[in-house]
C-alpha cells in the first residue's frame, strides 16, 4: 500500500481517494496574503487565472512558478470554505482544491496546485519520475528536519517544490 501519513485515506488501493491536507502549522510563516483580485477570481472558481494573476502582480520570486502552474490546471477545481479545518487540501478524486478562507496565501494555494499538478504522476509507481523521486526521497528521508515533508512521497514534492520559491 502507500504510506499515506497524515494524509487522509478513504480507500488505500485506490490512489485517487487521497486527500492531502495541508495543517496551518505547515504554513510558511513568510507567507504573502493573496491579494483581493486573485480572491476573487478565486472566489468566482476560476483558478487559471488566479494563478496568471499572482503571475502579473506576486512577489517576484513566485510569478514564474504560478504561471507554470496555471498551465496544468487543467479542469481542477478551487472552492473557498469557511468550515474547512485545515489550511488547505486537494483531493485527486474530485480534482477540488479546499483553501479555508483563513489562510488565503500564496503558499497554500500554490502547495496544493503543486499536489493538483503531480498527483496522478506519483500515484503511478512504475512511472520513471516517480522511480527517481522515490529513490531521492528514499535516500534522504531521514535528514529531512520538516517532519511534515516525511510523510510521504506527495508531501515531499509538494513542500521541496514550495520550498525553492522564496518568499512564499
């Protein structure tokens, strides 16, 4: 089976029922707000173009990676909650991305847009990006000093990626 950790599992032989969450403890604390018009755009589901917006008008050191996020999201979704416990989640099951509406910032919308973008890639353990990933994140797993990146696999791409663009 997978080594899901904190990720919550509904159905361990079916990768497509993950769902990663991401706690407000994991949050980057040199997160930026999300401005008004990338939550509204947001807010009104439409996730590309927040994402080329950050592009636009982000801090310079994440513009380059949200619009290479923008051309993947392909028909994931985005939904703004105020019940939603965590900071934030992606669920591959229904391709939705969760963001609460307390932690509106760049590092969690762009946290989970990464798990949107590489998900079905690393559920497939004979695919070669996800042999070498393994194998990295095997290697390494244990001088990791983010116990939240141990997790698994998915945590681990998604913060190492996350971690590269400063500030976030």
């Amino acid at each position: 089976g997978v080594d899901t950790g904190d990720v919550e599992v509904q159905n361990q032989g079916d990768p497509e029922a993950l769902n990663f969450q991401l706690p407000f403890g994991a949050i980057s604390p040199t997160a930026e707000p999300l401005n008004s018009s990338v939550v509204g755009l947001l807010r009104e589901g439409k996730l590309k173009e927040a994402l080329q917006e950050i592009g636009r008008t982000g801090p310079k050191e994440i513009r380059q990676f949200a619009v290479a996020l923008a051309k993947v999201t392909g028909d994931t979704k985005v939904v703004i909650s105020k019940t939603y416990k965590e900071a934030g989640k992606f669920s591959p099951r229904t391709n939705t991305i969760t963001l609460n509406e307390k932690a509106l910032n760049t590092h969690v919308l762009l946290h989970e847009m990464t798990h949107a973008g590489v998900s079905a890639t690393l559920a497939n353990p004979s695919h070669p990006m996800t042999k070498r990933i393994t194998a990295i994140y095997e290697a390494v797993k244990d001088d990791i000093s983010n116990t939240y990146a141990k997790e698994n696999i998915f945590e681990f791409v998604a913060l190492g990626v996350i971690a590269q663009v400063k500030p976030v």
